[in-house]
C-alpha cells in the first residue's frame, strides 16, 4: 500500500509529480479549478480540509504581495 500525500494549493501539479515518482498516491486540494490535475483533485477551500487520514501534507500556498 503507497502511502498518501495530501497536496494543498496543488496549482497544476508541479510538486505532485515528483511525490508519485517516489512512489506516493498524491490526491490534491485548491480553491480554484485545476481541470488539468493529473492526479485526484478536489476543489475547495485548503482550512476545511482536515489531514488526519494522510501520511504526510504538502502545502505551498501562493506568495501575495500586499
């Protein structure tokens, strides 16, 4: 059994792939629609997403000027 990644502010992917190269099964979360995901996506806000159930949380949250 792989063990599983949650991907939050996932974008296009980019850190994902390389998490399923090593052999995780990657399931990503943004708030903003990303039809080109290449793994399981879930649209929605990353603060109602609970990590309990996951081996490990990866989050790279956009950079924003103020």
């Amino acid at each position: 059994m792989r063990p599983k990644l949650l991907d939050l502010f996932c974008g296009a992917g980019g850190a994902a792939v390389g998490y399923a190269r090593a052999g995780w099964e990657v399931v990503g979360v943004d708030i903003n629609p990303q039809p080109n995901y290449p793994f399981e996506f879930h649209q929605a806000d990353a603060i109602d997403v609970f990590p309990y159930w996951w081996d490990a949380v990866h989050a790279s949250p956009p950079c924003q000027r103020y």
